[in-house]
C-alpha cells in the first residue's frame, strides 16, 4: 500500500480514526478509542500496514496525542481551523474530513514536531498572544481572580500534575505522594476523567485537590466563547459526577494560553484562573535530575510549581517526584494543595 492518511477526531466518549488511502478511499473501518487508550492506538498506527505508518492529522483542539505520537516517531500533521469547516457540536471536525484534508492538501497542514509541540509553527502568535493578555492577567491576579503563587512567608509549595488521568503515571505519583503524606493538586482533563473515573476518585479520596484542564487540551484561541465554555462545563461536570462531589472551579488554560480574547470568554465564568511560578518543563525530558534542580532551585514559600503526570512519557517526573519531595520537607517547605495556599494567601490580607 502506499501512503495512507489517518484523522483523528475527538469527541465527548474519546477518539474516532479514520484511514484513507491516496485516492480518498476507506482502508479499514472506522474505530474508536477511549481517552485512556493513546498507547494502544499508537501501537495500532506504529503496525499500520505491516509497519508503514498513515500520517496523522489532528486539530489544534486536539493537544493530548501529538507529544506521545511524535514521541513515538509518527507522521503528525495539525488541521488549522482556516482550513476546516466549522466544528459540529462538542468535538472536532469529523476523522474523515481531517484525513481528506491531508490527502488533498497536505501542504497546508503543519508538521508537528516533538520539539513544537500541539503550536509548532504558531509560536509567535502564541506568544504575541499571551504578551497581550498579560496586563489583563496582572489585573486579575492584583484582585485575586487569578492565582500565580501563595505569600512569601507560607513555607509551603503547591505541586501540580497536568494533563492526567493517565493510565500509567497517575498510580505512580499518588503511590509516592502518599508515601510523605504530601498533597497536591491535579488538573485533568475531561477526556482522561471520562475513561478512567477510578483513578480520580483514588486522587480525590487520598485529599488531593482536583481542576478543570478543558476537556481536550485545546489550543483555547481556536475556540469560540461558547466551545471554550463547554470544554470547562463539561469537565467539571465529569469531575463532579465521578467523585460525587463539587465540581472544580479552579481552571488552568492549556499552555497557558491567555489571550485578551480567551479572558474575555472566560469573564463572568464562575473559574479561578490558576498558573504557576515554577515551570519545571518536564515534558520535554530533560532527565529526572533537570526537574528535581529546577525546583528545588527556584521554588520558595508559596510558590505553584508546574508538571505533568498524562498525556505523553512522564517517567521522569515520576522518577524526580521523591527527591523534589524531600527536598522541599528539608527546606521546610510542605507540600500542599493550591486551595491551601490560596487560603492563605486570602486570610492574610483580611
Ligand atoms: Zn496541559
């Protein structure tokens, strides 16, 4: 066979594939995957054909599969919204489309690269964006709608794991959270909670703090105000009905994209925007010994320190977690929940 082409779309239940040959037609039939199954859908891509992988193509709405899939030497390609019709409803433009938009026109589509990330080749609106959103968000954070770090003299640190559930990651970090009695908090995305309930209701019992990630770690621009609404609504109702209790209103934005235009979508939203001071950038991989310096170098009192534990390889952040973790109790800094230090922080001001 010669070169095939595979659009994955996301939806509400998790991800559907489609296959198409150079002529436009159906290699296979149509299947479907669960948000917790990325490992075993790329292990089905990476035997494609007796080992002659399709392209990938996913939409910028998509930023769950594109670390792991070019981690795992794959053809990944992003659909931009210019160049697709508008998204129906909850979820990406259907499979098929993104397939036949790479058949017809590949030269349109971005090749992610492992580096790039989701953004590759819009980095400088990304940046151009969050440059502009940046008094906004400063505004924000001076009225205590937005939370970049507790007070400096709160000798206590909030870690935090994104992208998760993970099928994989998530047992390892509770298991050695629990280990030091530490807390932290997670924000998942609605796609993970949906396919793995018991492993947040685990995070949830064991005292951890869960938040809103969207559902399908969406580059948020891309979005309308009404799709980026759904995207927090429909999570935190997951959330909500999986652990049976409140849903979360603390929101992190994927790649902390906060544009003037995403703030404003989220203004009147009942959210407590969350960010961080440390950003350990663990999902690029710079060994287990790079994440544990970087935080016991840069994170004091208060601070909100950034990882991951879904969405792609994190064995090195697991493998870093208990030296960041005695580290942080030599310094005499505990590890708690952002709700924790927020708490603080308020009660202080009076
Ligand atoms: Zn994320």
């Amino acid at each position: 066979m010669t070169q095939t082409y595979a659009g994955i779309a996301w939806t509400d239940e998790g991800y559907r594939v489609e296959v198409l040959d150079g002529e436009g037609r159906r290699v296979v039939e149509p299947s479907r995957w669960s948000g917790a199954q990325c490992r075993e859908l790329i292990a089905w891509l990476r035997d494609f054909d007796g080992g002659r992988p399709p392209a990938v193509v996913l939409e910028s709405t998509n930023g769950l599969l594109d670390g792991p899939m070019t981690a795992a030497g794959l053809e990944v390609y992003r659909a931009d919204p210019w160049l697709l019709p508008p998204r129906p409803g909850f979820g990406s433009v259907p499979a098929g489309l993104l397939a036949e938009r790479a058949r017809t026109a590949p030269g349109e589509l971005a090749r992610v690269t492992a580096e790039g990330g989701t953004l590759t080749g819009r980095a400088e609106e990304y940046f151009a964006g969050v440059k502009r959103g940046e008094p906004i968000v400063a505004e924000l954070t001076a009225s205590g709608r937005c939370f970049e770090r507790g007070r400096r003299d709160d000798p206590r640190v909030a870690l935090t794991f994104d992208d998760g559930p993970d099928p994989v990651f998530t047992r390892q970090v509770l298991d050695i959270l629990d280990r030091y009695g530490a807390r932290a908090t997670f924000f998942c995305v609605g796609h993970h909670v949906a396919a793995l309930p018991d492993l947040v209701r685990r995070t949830a019992a064991a005292g951890h703090e869960l938040g809103n990630h969207s559902w399908s770690h969406p580059y948020l621009p891309d979005l309308t105000p009404e799709q980026l609404r759904e995207q927090l609504d429909r999570t935190a109702e997951t959330v909500a009905k999986v652990t049976g209790e409140e849903a979360p209103t603390r929101f992190r934005p994927p790649y902390g994209a906060l544009s003037p235009e995403v703030l404003a979508a989220l203004e009147g939203y009942p959210t407590r925007l969350t960010m961080w001071d440390v950003d350990t950038r663990d999902w690029a991989r710079p060994g287990p010994e790079r994440i544990a310096a970087t935080v016991l170098e840069s994170a004091g009192p208060g601070s909100v320190v950034l990882m991951h534990e879904g969405a792609g390889d994190r064995s090195q952040t697991v493998a870093a977690l208990p030296s960041i973790v005695e580290g942080l109790l030599e310094r005499g800094l505990e590890p708690v929940t952002v709700a924790e230090l927020e708490d603080h922080a308020q009660r202080s001001k009076g």
